[in-house]
C-alpha cells in the first residue's frame, strides 16, 4: 500500500507542476498537452515519469537539450512524502482523501504565490468546491456547520488584518476562508496564530540573513500552507495540550 501511495503522490504531483505552471499564466491545465516550453515538442509518455523521467535525461529536454528546473522533481516527490504522512496517519479513509487534496492545493498556492505574490481564484474556487462534497459525504450537519464558523473565522480575521494594517492580499483573506470552510473553526485558530509565528519566525531569518530586507514583500501563502499542515497532522495534540496548560 506504501508503494501505492507513493506513485499516486508522485503522479499527482507531476499535475501540480503543470497547475503551477499554466494557472498564472492564464493557460488550460487540460491542453495543449505537455510539451518543452522552449522547443514547443509535445513529450511522450515516457518523458513524464515523474522523478525518473528527470534523473534519467539528466535535468534536460531530451529534444533541445534545454534544462528542466529542479523545481519539477522536489514538487513531485514533496507531494509524495506529504502523502505518505498522511497515510500512516490517517490509513485509508476519507480524511486521507480530504488532506491528501487539501495539501496538494496548498502545494500549488505556495508556489504559485512565491513566485507571482498572487492566490488564484480557481484553486480557492475548487478547494471550496471539493470541501463541501467531503462535509456531505462525511459528516453534513457537524462539519458544514463547523466549516462556515470557520469560514467567517478565518476570512474576517484577515479581512480585519488587511483593512488595519494593508498587510495581507486578497489572497491570503480568501485562502483562510476556504481552509475554515474545509477544516473548521478551531483548526482554522491555530493555523492563523501558527502561521503569524513561523511567518515572523521565516522574516526575520531572511532579514538576518540578508536575503530580504525590511521592505520586501515576503508571500503569505507559504506560511499559511505550512501551518495546515502542522495543523492537520498535530491539531488535536497542540489544541489538547495547550487546553491542559490552561486548566493547570
């Protein structure tokens, strides 16, 4: 089963790479087919194994020579390692199915905002979308309840940010809001205090570094994406030991 999951991470994430690179560029993640972004050569089955395809023509087209970013590779095998996790958490279930598309969503919205400081309409649009067919297939009443709160959560609280302090995009505010929709209002609490902390955390080793100055604009999304996943895989345990700290 491991090595099922391995492939389906791996596969679907060679997709993540196209959505990352079609989406914000306006282009139909459907068609034309994958080809060489240099030479324009449509690329056979075999140049689309993810991982192998890559080591095996060393980094490079094997039609114009032109380099394949190592980026391709590293996303691939990120989304395969995030659902191994969730699987050895979670088994098989529909809560694997749920996080397994969430954090592939969230994969794409880091690197698309990295990249072009924006979090397009479509991904918020599909995540949305594919949430609610999980609140009714899991649990309707608790979770579409839980799911709205979470949205009004999450949402207002960076549309509050964003109205006081012009630090956060559409973006982001929008982003939150679907991860309240999917997750609830109190997942939704820690990944806005979680994601505030290794954001500032992140800045100021970039500042420090001398990477990014105090004016840079440094995207959101990442922070918020790394939150959800902590988030998803410790929640329970950071919400239960923080509620125990309280009452002792």
């Amino acid at each position: 089963m491991i090595f099922i999951i391995l492939t389906l991470g791996l596969l679907i994430g060679s997709f993540l790479n196209v959505c990352i690179y079609r989406i914000p560029r306006g282009e139909s993640i459907s068609f034309p087919p994958s080809h060489c972004p240099k030479c324009s050569t449509n690329l056979k089955p075999i140049d689309l194994i993810p991982v192998i395809s890559f080591v095996w023509t060393k980094g490079k087209c094997r039609y114009c020579s032109e380099k394949i970013a190592i980026r391709y590779p590293l996303v691939e095998i990120l989304n395969a390692l995030i659902y191994l996790i969730l699987y050895l958490k979670f088994s098989i279930s529909i809560l694997l199915i749920k996080y397994s598309i969430l954090t592939s969503i969230l994969i794409v919205v880091s690197f698309i905002d990295y990249d072009y400081q924006i979090i397009p309409n479509e991904i918020v649009i599909f995540g949305m979308i594919f949430s609610f067919i999980i609140h009714v297939v899991h649990n309707f009443k608790g979770d579409i309840l839980s799911g709205l709160v979470g949205l009004l959560i999450g949402g207002g609280l960076f549309l509050i940010i964003a109205l006081v302090t012009n630090a956060m995009g559409g973006g982001d505010i929008k982003l939150m809001g679907m991860l309240g929709f999917s997750l609830g209002y109190k997942y939704i609490l820690l990944i806005t205090l979680l994601s505030f902390i290794i954001g500032a955390v992140v800045s100021l080793i970039l500042i420090f570094l001398k990477i990014k100055s105090r004016k840079d604009f440094i995207p959101f999304g990442p922070f918020i994406a790394i939150s959800s996943l902590v988030t998803i895989y410790y929640g329970d345990e950071i919400i239960n030991w923080y509620l125990l700290k309280i009452i002792s």
